[in-house]
C-alpha cells in the first residue's frame, strides 16, 4: 500500500486525494492519476490530444514534469505554447493539410507566425 501511495504523491496526488472517490477529483488531479498510472504501465510511447484542457498552471506544470520524466516516446498535439516550450524536443507544423518539421524552438516558431500575420 505504502508503494502506491508513494506513486501518487510523485504525481501530485497526496493525503485526503489519495482515498478520494475519483469522480470527486478535479479534471488536473485526474490527469494527475492517469500519469501515475501510466508510470505503472510503462508503455513504450504515449499519444497526448490537448493534455492541458482544464487545467491549472500547476496541474501543467506538473504534466510537464510528468512527461519530461516518461522514458519512451510521446506525441503531443498542443496549442498551448506553455507546454511545448517546457518539453518539445521536435516542432513539427500541421496547416493546410501538410506536416512539416519547424527547425527551431517554439519561441521562434511564435515570432514566425507574428511576422505573417497581416494587419
């Protein structure tokens, strides 16, 4: 028991969260449990759809921590520059039907999409 307690608080979820009926969770501590979980499993690569809907700052960044922590591969689609800029090792741009990869960091690619904005 003292094991899986452990494992939950490595992911945010401590004291009265721990025993909690999980439908009384907030949507961040569930993402929170299903991270712990996923540690468990250990799976060879994770597939993320928008991660950070309804989460806080915090429950972000831990996500960010989370992932950064994962050994195996994960593909995140994300409009949320926050995250990427904490994790991305690879940018790669769907638009108009096309993939291609961005060669630079996130920041670069919001100064890109600054400079083609026509006002």
């Amino acid at each position: 028991m003292e094991h899986w307690r452990r494992q939950l608080g490595r992911y945010g979820l401590t004291g009265a969260h721990q025993t909690s009926l999980i439908k009384t969770l907030s949507d961040g501590l569930k993402s929170r449990l299903v991270f712990a979980e996923l540690a468990v499993l250990r799976p060879h690569i994770i597939l993320l759809d928008e991660p950070t809907n309804h989460l806080d700052m915090e429950s972000i960044d831990s996500l960010a921590d989370a992932i950064k922590r994962f050994s195996g591969g994960v593909v995140l689609v994300s409009h949320d520059f926050r995250l990427i800029s904490q994790i991305a090792e690879q940018i790669w741009i769907c638009d108009k039907g096309h993939v291609s990869n961005f060669e630079g960091s996130i920041k670069e690619y919001k100064e890109a999409l600054r400079k083609n904005v026509k006002l």
